[in-house]
C-alpha cells in the first residue's frame, strides 16, 4: 500500500509529504510507540495548519492498552496547547468533521476566554444537520458545553434542535435553550416541546422538567398541557408544572 492509499484509507488531511508520513506514522497501529511520539514531535515542530490538523486524528483511534494509548495522546494535547493561537483553527476544522470531539473541545476551551469559547462552539454548530444525527455523541457534547453559557444567540441558534431525529440530542437542546433565562419565548418554546412530543416520552419529562425548574406557568396552553402531562407531574393553582 503507497503513501497515498494510506492517506485515502485513514481519512488524513490533505498536506506536504513530511507531514502527511509523519501523520501516517502517528495513527499507525503497527509501529513501535516511540515513532508515534517521534512523529508527534514532528508535526509539532512542522507547526502548520495541517501538521496540527494530523496531530488532532490521533484522538480518533485507539493504539494499545488504555494507558500507553492516553500518553501518545496526552503528548498530542501538550503540543497543541503549545502551539497556541495556531492551533484554533485546525481544532475547528476537526470538531465540524470528527465524530470524536471530547478531547479537542477540552483543548479548544484551554486555548480560549470564555466569549471566545462560546463563539467558537457556536461556529461548529453551524456545521450540524438540525434535523439528522450523523454523529448524535458529537452534538450532545457541545450543546452541553454551549449549555452552561447564557447568550441570547443560543437560544435562536438550538432551538431548531428540539426536532433532531435522535432523543438525546433533543434533550441537551431543551437543557441548553431553557437555562436562557427567562425570556417568555423559551417559555413556550419548552411549552411547545412537551406538546410536540407524545411520542418521545423521555423528551417530553426533560422539557416538563425544564418548566418546572424555571418556575414558568403554562398560562393560555392549561388545558393542552393538562391532557399530555406526564402522571409524574401536575399543574398548581399558579399555572406552573409541580412535581407530585
């Protein structure tokens, strides 16, 4: 097999050819771990966007036993993080193309402030299908990440996610809009969420959950809310949902 067919096989980024043998070497299982690092270093040294890009798919395969597989890995986060501004963008590119993004985000969120990690988290959603999950994992963690922010972009930017096809992306949509403070809108956007979901029972309780929590009434939708509510929760005299 040629360098090429190597390439094509794993999925690497386009590049010059020391970056592309040495991005070769660091995601191959048959060599011995000491090229892996050497070739680690090199790409660290070689320094450029694509260098740092190869660098990032050493987070998508699994090489050996679980602790020689997190030291080649953690030697990967050092030299990114070392690598500073220059490697955001690549972090960028891998977390709108990968499926396995836990260890980027990490890194991503160690090389930004908080508006501009938030900003940068908001720019790979705009890569996300909101009504098909390709990489359903993928979605869930930034929306958790997205979620423990309160910004007024991200209730307009999750929304359309309360109709992805898979639940638990559904849910970490409802989690991350309904903490927007208390915006009449997301109100009956979690109002709009329990009716729409007869059918996805565990969507249903999250966005009952999220009601409850905020404290919000379901004034102008009672009777609606009354004939869907799961058995486990009830509506007090005030309007708003309340655990039984």
């Amino acid at each position: 097999m040629g360098l090429f067919d190597l390439l094509r096989k794993k999925k690497l980024p386009p590049g010059d050819p020391k970056t592309q043998k040495a991005g070769v070497r660091l995601i191959n299982k048959n060599v011995e771990a000491a090229s892996r690092f050497e070739a680690a270093d090199d790409l660290g040294r070689i320094g450029t966007g694509e260098a740092l890009r190869c660098l990032l798919q050493r987070f998508t395969v699994v090489i050996g036993g679980a602790t020689p597989d997190e030291d080649e890995k953690d030697r990967v986060r050092k030299i990114l993080i070392q690598a500073g501004s220059n490697a955001i963008e690549p972090i960028l590119r891998f977390l709108k193309e990968e499926e396995t993004v836990g260890q980027a985000l990490e890194i991503l969120k160690e090389l930004s402030d908080e508006t501009g990690y938030l900003d940068r988290l908001l720019s790979v959603t705009e890569s996300f299908d909101p009504f098909h999950s390709k990489y359903p994992d993928k979605k869930i963690q930034v929306f958790r990440e997205i979620g423990r922010y309160v910004d007024p972009r991200i209730r307009e930017r999750l929304t359309p996610f309360l109709e992805d096809d898979d639940d638990d992306i559904r849910i970490a949509a409802i989690g991350a809009v309904s903490r927007q403070g208390e915006d009449d809108i997301i109100r009956e956007v979690m109002i709009q969420a329990i009716l729409d979901n007869d059918e996805r029972p565990r969507v249903k309780l999250a966005a009952c959950d999220a009601l409850c929590d905020a404290g919000w009434d379901v004034r102008g939708f009672r009777k609606r809310i009354e004939s869907t509510l799961p058995d486990s929760f009830t509506i007090n005299r005030k309007g708003q949902l309340q655990r039984r």
